[in-house]
C-alpha cells in the first residue's frame, strides 16, 4: 500500500525520527533559538556551543515534531559540528535547495561530505507540503547563526 | 437500500461528484476532507455556469433584464435558504463570506452594541477557532466577560457546568458549536436554548458541521443566531449564511459600511437599510448564492432525513471499524455524534501519517483542525489525523481508512 512511500521515509529518516541524536538542551550555549512551524505546530530550539576558534563545538535540539522535521535536526546537529558560521550558513542554504528541488547542483564540493548525510531527506520535494518540516531546523539554524531569538518556517 | 423507509443509494449519489471518479497517484480517490470543504455535485457546478453564460448581472437596481433576473435569482437563494433552516422570516437571512464571517458579524455589531460590560459570552471547550476568537476580540474591546463549558472525557458538552456558568444570570450569550468539526460531538442543541434562555442569555450556534448532515429547524430549536457555510454544504466557497431573529438583526448596527447597505447618504451621514440589506454591503456573492441554492435543492431533494440515515449507518460502522486498530486513539464517544474522527496513535506523527494515507489515496487533514485548545483538552501535542464524512461517502471507504490505517503501523514500526 504504501511501497512507494519508502523514498521519503528512507530507513535513515526513520531511525533519526524515532531516536534523534544530540536531543537534548545544551545549557552553556552561546547560541539558541526557537524553530516554529505555526501550520502543524511543530516547534523545536536550537543550541550551538562555539569553540575558541570560533566553530561550532556542539549542537543540540529539543522539540516536538514528525518524522521529517526531527530527523532533520538530528541530522543538522550532527553535520554541523566543527563548520564556521559562514561553512553553516553554506550548508544550510544547499540543505534548503536539496528540500527543495531534489538536487543541488550548486554545492560546494568542500560540503559534498556533508550533503551525502543529507542525500536522504532529499525525497522531501515531491511532497510541497513537507518542505518545511525539513527546512525548520535549518531556517532556526539561520536564526541562531544571526543572533536571532525566533524562526518559523512559514 | 433503504434506511429507516427512506431510499438512498450512494453509488448513484457519487456519479452526481464528478470529482469522485478521479484516480489520485493511481488510486481510487478516498475523500475524507469534507468536513473541511464538501466536493461539489454537478447541478451546483451547472448552476453557477449558468449563471454565468446566461443570467449575470449585479443585482438590486439595475433596471434591465439580466440585472433583475440575477436579483431575482440572488433573493430566490435567500428563501431557499430561510425554508431550508425553517427560518421564519427570509429577511432574516444575511449572506454573508462564510461562517468565520457570520459570527464576526454578531461579535461585532451584536456584542459591541447590545452586549454591556459586566455580561460574559460563554462557548465550549469544542469551538473551532471561529467561535473563539471573535470573542476574544470583542473581551478586547468592550471589556466583556469569557466563561467555558467543560467537554466531557467522552466529548460530551457537561450540562451541569453550564448550568452553573448560567447559573448568576450575567451570561449574555451562549456560543456553541452544533456538532464538533474534531469530536463529532452533536450538542443537545434543544436543551442548551431552553437553558440559556432561563438564564436571559442569547444563543448563537456554529452550525458549519452540523447544517450539512441533519435538518435545522429553527423555529422549533429557537436559537438567536445560527451560521453555516455554502462550501461545506456541497455549495460553493465565498458564501455563509448568518440566521438570525429578525428582532435582533433590527437592533443591530451595520457591520460593515459601503454600497446597497443604505436607504440614504449625504456627505454627512447615512441611513441604514433594514435588514438584511443592512448587513450586506457591497456587491454580494451573486454566483454563489446561484450555486448555493442549487446545492440546497440537491440535498433537500435527496431528503435530509435520508442523508442523516445514510450518515448514522456510516458513523455506527466507523464507531466499529476505527476503534479498535492497535495504536489508535478516537478522540471522543459521544452518544450523539456525526461522521468526523478525530484520530492520534502513538506510531506516527500526524502529519507523517497524513502523507502516508494520501499514497493509498486517502485525503485526511492532518493538525489540530482550528482547535488548538480542545488538543490539549485531550492531551493530544502534535495534533490528530482526522477523516470526515459527507454523503457520498461509504463503508468501502471507511475499511479501507481502517486497513491503511492498521498497515501504516507496520510502515513505522
């Protein structure tokens, strides 16, 4: 019945679904923000631990969200340990491109590591209204990158 | 078949969807969405075409033929709607954008006029947002009081906490939803009138749900204001309806100001048309008032009764079929319910699910359906996958929502 459907929901987005890493709060974050996806009332906050050189030393989430949306954050924080915040910025834009049109034919190659991790959740855009449960981690990632206190994805 | 002696035979109500006979990705089109829209049959589609190619016009003053066809037919959709309300008075029927609109309407010119402060509107823990909010807005402005009734564990309003929010008689108005568009829930409509009339309280109900599946009689039930939309009566979008005593439509200012509203203007001042002119300013929804009467007679033709029938045998069967799949819980057992199951499990995200049923070609709604404050009534977070019926659903239909349902466990386990 629902073959067809294991595109989406590849095996990896399933378990990063079901057991999330990196979930839980980091209390000595230099940077946090809110993600907010008002239409199915997915929320999730962002935490990023900067190190002396200025990368991201750690990352983690919280939240409540479906599959999709969670195994997107358990994947952020996991690909973006060690980035700049411009390298993180870079990595969240092609992310967005990837959910959005299947591929990313643009990417730096220094992320194609990075983006192979990702590959998965690429199947995402056929389904227009899913989009954003893959991008709200990466929208908040942009919110906490800039300072911000608050991102939705609407 | 036939159901309580009167004849109605879905498989020849479906050719009339047009829609219906669709494939979606391969699949036979499973529609159950149509608490949140009704597909539409083709006398209504034909109608409104009609309209258009042959009798189209604005209506009121245009004094030359098609103009008056179209007012003609414009005023024709407004005593269709007050006979299929058993309103008393067609005057009483204000066209309106839909129901969200319509009780807009009262909260605005009603509750900011005839409403004091010190009085208090109470609606139910089972309100779809437009029920809520416009009261919210007017508690803003005018300083007036919010109660809320209780929602009993099985979904039932509780008569003895509204009772005893009556109970100091500074309720002015009661607002509630006819049936639930998340539990089903069908309120004893009757009973709560005669309560809050005891208590000096105006009743007003969101009939949006309930208008579409059993017959309204507003005399009998007595009720101040009653609201509906065309959409999800089979009708078309752009049009809702707001029922509602002549006495108090006469008492109420304008809601809105602009052409056809007004008896006379100078530069300096207005006179108010009587209603229901008074509260339809602009050009109206022309067409659609066209389509909603088509959609009036459809279901008036099929018999009310029978449509509530046919629905009552679905809503058993559903009530047999969904209760028991492994991992899912059905939000509310009322006694007296509709064909809407509002539905979480303990597998899957709402909105994962949703997607998963629309692959089998099942169309659900996936979130917390505008009331939010009745998910956490229920404890529910992230939000319930829900089916609605309408008539030409069946219990083919309603096996294969529970077989999906019952394979999409295994698809997340």
């Amino acid at each position: 019945m629902f073959d067809d459907l294991r595109d989406l929901y590849q095996e990896v987005i399933l378990d990063h679904g079901r057991k999330p890493r990196n979930f839980r709060r980091l209390e000595d974050a230099d940077r946090s923000a809110r993600g907010d996806n008002p239409m199915c009332g997915d929320r999730l906050e962002l935490f990023l631990k900067l190190g002396p050189d200025g990368r991201i030393a750690d990352a983690a989430f919280q939240g409540r969200g479906c599959a999709i949306s969670t195994a997107s954050a358990s994947l952020l924080t996991e690909t973006v340990k060690g980035k700049t915040a411009e390298e993180a910025h870079a990595l969240s834009d092609s992310f967005r491109e990837l959910a959005m049109t299947g591929t990313c034919p643009h990417c730096q190659a220094a992320l194609e590591e990075e983006m192979e991790r990702l590959q998965p959740l690429s199947g995402v855009h056929e389904f227009p209204s899913r989009v954003k449960c893959a991008t709200l981690a990466w929208h908040t990632l942009n919110a906490a990158l800039d300072g911000a206190k608050e991102a939705s994805s609407e | 078949m036939s159901f309580d002696g009167v004849s109605f035979d879905v498989g020849r109500v479906r050719r009339d969807f047009p829609i219906l006979s669709q494939k979606i990705r391969g699949k036979d089109l499973v529609f159950l969405d149509s608490g949140a829209s009704a597909q539409k049959p083709r006398v209504v589609i034909d109608a409104m075409v009609r309209c258009m190619e042959e009798r189209y016009a604005n209506v009121h003053r245009g004094a030359y033929f098609l103009s008056e066809a179209a007012t003609e037919a414009y005023e024709a959709a407004r005593a269709a709607t007050a006979r299929f309300l058993n309103a008393p008075d067609p005057r009483g029927i204000v066209f309106a954008k839909n129901s969200t609109e319509a009780i807009n309407l009262v909260a605005h010119s009603w509750g900011r006029h005839v409403l004091q402060p010190g009085q208090a509107v109470l609606f139910s823990e089972m309100e779809h947002h437009a029920n809520i909010v416009p009261w919210h807005l007017l508690k803003e402005d005018k300083g007036v009081e919010l109660r809320v009734v209780r929602v009993t564990d099985s979904g039932e309003i509780d008569l003895e906490d509204l009772e005893a929010k009556l109970a100091d008689g500074k309720v002015g108005l009661v607002a509630i939803a006819h049936m639930s568009n998340v539990l089903g829930t069908v309120a004893p409509a009757e009973r709560i009138v005669r309560m809050a009339h005891a208590a000096g309280a105006k009743v007003l109900f969101d009939g949006s749900q309930a208008a579409v599946h059993r017959r309204v009689d507003l005399q009998a039930l007595d009720a101040d204001f009653y609201v509906f939309t065309g959409h999800k009566l089979y009708g078309p979008t752009g049009i809702g309806v707001l029922a509602a005593k002549l006495e108090h439509l006469e008492r109420m200012p304008p809601f809105l100001g602009g052409g056809d509203m007004i008896s006379v203007v100078t530069l300096k001042r207005s006179e108010w048309a009587p209603p229901p002119a008074k509260f339809e300013a602009g050009t109206p929804p022309i067409v659609e008032a066209v389509g909603l009467h088509a959609a009036i007679d459809y279901v008036t033709a099929l018999g009310m009764e029978a449509i509530e029938a046919h629905e009552r045998r679905l809503v058993d069967h559903a009530m047999r079929r969904l209760t028991d799949i492994e991992g899912v819980r059905l939000l509310g057992r009322a006694q007296d319910r509709g064909g809407v199951f509002a539905m979480a499990t303990d597998y899957a995200h709402a909105h994962d699910l949703a997607t998963l049923l629309d692959r089998a070609g099942i169309a659900v709604r996936a979130g917390r359906h505008c009331a939010e404050p009745l998910h956490t009534r229920f404890g529910v977070e992230g939000g319930t996958v829900r089916a609605s019926f309408g008539l030409y659903t069946t219990e083919a239909e309603v096996d294969y929502l529970a077989e999906a349902l019952t394979k999409a466990r295994e698809f997340f386990a």
